[in-house]
C-alpha cells in the first residue's frame, strides 16, 4: 500500500447533524464550541440538548484553542490499518481552558518530550476537501 | 432501593477452552458451554425456561443468529419463554446476571441459562482485530478519525496514571506475571508458560507505554451459567452460589469524555455492591478483576477497596496477588493469559468466582472461599460493574 492509498482510507468524522458547525468552522481554521444559553455551561463534543440541564437553547462560542495534555500515548506499532503509515503518532486526550476535553493528536513536536499537563495550542489539519481536523501542539 | 442479597444464586457453569479452534463453529463453543452448564446444575434442560445469549462480535451474521433463538432450537430447550439478548460488550456478565437475578426476583423467570461465545482468535485476521476494536465501542465522529483504538485508549490511562501515582512500568508488568502464574494452573487457559518481568518490559512496544505483553490478544472460546431463586438452588445444589451484591456506574461512551482516566466509576459501583452484600474489601477471598490491560486491573483493585490509591503496583510485585498470596486476584489466568474473547473476558472471570465458590477450581482452589468480587467493564471502559457472590449469606 502507497502513502497515497493509506491516505485516501482515512475515515472521515461521521458528523451529527448539529455538530455541523463545529466542523465548518474547523474548515475556515477556527475552533468553537458549544455553548448552552439557559445554564452558561460550555459542552464539548456538540449534543442536540445540553447534557447538564437538557435545554435546546444552544449556541456556539470561539473557543481560545489553548488547553493541557490530561495524557497521550505515541503509537508505535498495531496501529489501525488506515493510520499504519503514520506511526509514530501521537493520541492526547486534551484538556481545553474551557473546561471541556477533546481527543486529538500532537503534532509538530519531540514525541520524546511530551509530558502530562503540557500546555498546548490548536492547529488545524487538512484530511480531504471537507475536513479539517484540530490537532494540537506544544506552546512555544 | 430494596436490598436483594442473596435472593438468587448461580447453580451451575460451563466453559470450553480459550484457543484458536480453527475446525470449530462459535455455535460449538455455544453448545458445548451450555450443556456442561446445565448438567452442572443438576436440571432437567427442559426446565431451563429463559435463555439470555450475549452478543457475539466476530460476526453479525452468527450474533443475530444467537439473537433469535439459535441455542433454544439446537438445544432443543421446550419450555422457554424467551430467548433474550444482553449485550454490553465486555461487561455483558454482570448486566446479564444483574437482568436474570431481577427476573427471578419478580417471578418472571425460574431457571435462566446465559451463554457467551466468539470466535475472536480464528474468525479474524490479526489486523482484522486491531480494527474491529478501533470503532468498536469509539466514536465515529470524534476518536475514530485521530486514530484511536484500544492499545491507545489502555496506553492513555496508563500515561495519567504512572504520572499520578508514580506506579513503575514494572508494576504495571507484574500484573500480567501475577495472572500467568494463575494461568498456569488453569487447563483452560492458552498462555501457561512462565512469564518473567523483564520478557513482559521486552516486548514489542504498541503505544507508549504499553507493551505488547502488557495487552490482551483475541481467542476464540465460550462459556455459561445457570441461575435459579436462592430457595430452588438449596434444593439442587450442595454449594449454592448466592448473589449477593451489585453495584454499578456508566461514565461514559467516548473515552475522552472521562473526567478522571485514574479512577473512573469503580468506587461508587464498589461502595453499592459492597453495602447490598454486607461485607467489606477485608472479607474477600478472591477478587476477579477485569484485566484487559493491566492498568484497569490496578484501577478497579484500589478503588473497590481492596488496597489504598497508588499500592496495587507494588501489591502485584509482592506476590500478594499470586497463588498462595493474601488476595488471590484473576485466577483463571484473565484475558492477559487466559485469553480474550471479547465480551467472554467478564464471562470467564463470574463463571471462575462462581467455580472458587464452588470449590471447583483444582489446583488454583483458594482454600475456605467464602466471598468473591468481580469487576467487569465494557467498551472504553464505559461502565464499572462489581459483582459480589458468596457461599453464604450475611
Ligand atoms: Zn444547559
């Protein structure tokens, strides 16, 4: 299998409907997260009702893209056949300053040098002509 | 709530052995589980009157099957008034145990059989595995697209938890020799050769710092049981094995949704199953431990009771887990080195607190077993799940 073949069989964000907007923006290069209108609370990942007081009444905020890594993993080896040309890659689970977690993956660093509650900083990634995915890497 | 403690027990078991039965059907397995586990009992199969299967993740095609009423029909079962599927991955046991008890409690049942099978280890290739489990169980939306699978999900805890606590990569790796030492004496396990520390800090890394003979590998296998009213199984059975606590707590679906990857739900579904039994950690004499990674069995080991947060490690390294130490601990071997068969990883450590309870369990018996515990989680490590049986009631 060409890189280009692992590539083309990436799996793509199987998007509910009102995540839709996270994943437009992410698009344009800008992270957002929801947010509910009747208890003030910041929800990530996007629910059709909040999950703290199921009220519908949601909107959408920028989000500031800075956040922690709460932890990570390097892959080295037995990686999903669509990301076995990618090892070594990095999964985090991310620690954003509003609150909420999301996982992701570092990129632009030493694998070597990562450590829990590292601060870091969205970056976006293109995976095909719809997405963008956020990733993060270390503060400088 | 009201309290149910020993109100039901579980009368019989049967379980083929963990391997790579490449000749063999799942439905063999299926069968053969079954039947072992109704002789035991000591019933009339005609008296088995609800079947609960669990979902079988090598195939669809074969889990429908189980789905509508496969087993009845090969077993040839009369009286059945439904065959009914509990399904929650790797924590099917104790949800199906937890929905038999309930319909025994009500009248709604009298003799419920379970039955897991798969066929993990030869109906997949290996790649096959390591991509079934990257969605299974993971967000579509979320996790699946940043690469995510289960040595990640395992290596994530792992990570948070050694920076927590300061437990040691050996620690973590003497979780796997401890239940190798158990495995060895249990016939029905596949890995039963010594295993030392240093070959498990040897192996192959998968994702840091997860080693490969720090993960789990894919068998095929089966097993079952049969519960009755606590009142009918003193009539059938000389050594009863009562129900006598459950606790539990979903946390998540997506695993970054969890707010603490060191503890999860395991000190709340502890404290309910411990409170409904009537005993305490100290009165335990076995703990089955799910241990499809070694972090989870140190994770639910502490936060159940059984040692304080941080001791597990060195705990495992002491040899206090092993045979012939203070707090045997997976003793079939686990699915480390019994072998996982995807949700029959729970289904093999209930079915072997039961066979302790029993006094059934040969040469890795634990002597005067009054009380188990058995954890059990399913997906990514989505819900903690305690179950407490004994010998006797409190
Ligand atoms: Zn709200």
């Amino acid at each position: 299998m060409t890189q280009n073949d692992v590539r083309s069989t990436k799996p793509v964000p199987v998007v509910a409907p009102w995540a839709r907007p996270f994943w437009d923006a992410a698009h344009e290069g800008r992270l957002i997260l929801q947010h509910c209108e009747d208890c003030d609370r910041v929800i990530h990942y996007p629910r059709m009702a909040c999950p703290h007081c199921s009220s519908t009444n949601l909107g959408w905020q920028p989000a500031s893209g800075r956040g922690t890594i709460y932890s990570f993993t390097v892959v080295q080896s037995n990686a999903p056949s669509a990301f076995a040309g990618d090892v070594p890659y990095v999964v985090a689970v991310i620690r954003l300053e509003e609150g909420v977690q999301m996982l992701s993956n570092i990129v632009e660093c030493n694998n070597d040098d990562l450590v829990c509650d590292q601060p870091v900083q969205v970056v976006f990634e293109r995976l095909d002509d719809e997405f963008n995915l956020p990733k993060f890497r270390p503060v400088r | 709530m009201a309290n149910n403690r020993g109100q039901t027990a579980i009368i019989g078991i049967g379980e083929v052995p963990t391997g790579r039965h490449r000749d063999q059907g799942a439905i063999s397995f299926a069968l053969e589980s079954a039947l072992m586990a109704i002789a035991d009992a000591g019933l009339d199969k005609n008296e088995i009157d609800f079947v609960i299967p669990t979902g079988s993740l090598f195939s669809s095609q074969f889990s429908n099957e189980l789905a509508t009423c496969r087993l009845v029909e090969e077993l040839g079962l009369k009286n059945v008034t439904s065959n009914c599927e509990v399904f929650s991955g790797g924590s099917s046991s104790t949800n199906a145990l937890r929905v038999a008890s309930a319909l025994i409690e009500t009248g709604r049942a009298r003799s419920i059989l379970f039955v897991h099978t798969d066929k993990l280890g030869t109906g997949l290739s290996a790649q096959g595995g390591i991509d079934l489990f990257s969605t299974a169980g993971i967000s579509m939306e979320w996790e699946v697209p940043y690469g995510q699978h289960y040595s990640t999900v395992a290596a994530l805890a792992t990570e948070r938890y050694k920076f927590e606590t300061g437990t040691t990569d050996e620690q973590l790796s003497a979780v796997c020799v401890s239940n190798r030492k158990w495995a060895e004496l249990n016939p029905n396990a596949f890995f039963r050769t010594p295993l030392t520390i240093e070959e498990v800090m040897a192996s192959k890394m998968l994702s840091t710092p997860l080693r490969a003979k720090q993960s789990n590998m894919l068998f095929d296998g089966g097993a079952a049981y049969v519960v009755t009213s606590a009142e009918r199984a003193r009539d059938l059975s000389e050594k009863p094995v009562y129900v006598l606590g459950e606790g539990g707590l979903v946390t998540h679906f997506a695993y970054h949704q969890e707010p603490d990857l060191t503890r999860f739900g395991w000190a709340q579904a502890g404290r309910q199953a411990f409170e409904d039994a009537g005993i305490t950690p100290a009165d335990i004499d076995v703990a089955e431990i799910y241990d499809s990674y070694p972090i989870y069995q140190l994770i639910a080991f502490e936060e159940i009771g059984l040692c304080g947060r941080g001791e597990a490690g060195a705990l495992h390294m002491s040899g206090a887990t092993a045979p012939g130490g203070t707090i045997p601990t997976t003793t079939d071997g686990g699915m480390l080195s019994k072998g996982h068969i995807g949700a029959g990883g729970s289904v093999s450590l209930l079915v072997e607190a039961a066979r302790q309870i029993m006094g059934k369990a040969g040469p890795r018996q634990v002597p005067d077993c009054r009380f188990a515990v058995e954890t059990a989680v399913g997906g990514t490590y989505m819900d903690a799940q305690v179950t407490i049986l004994g010998s006797e009631i409190p």
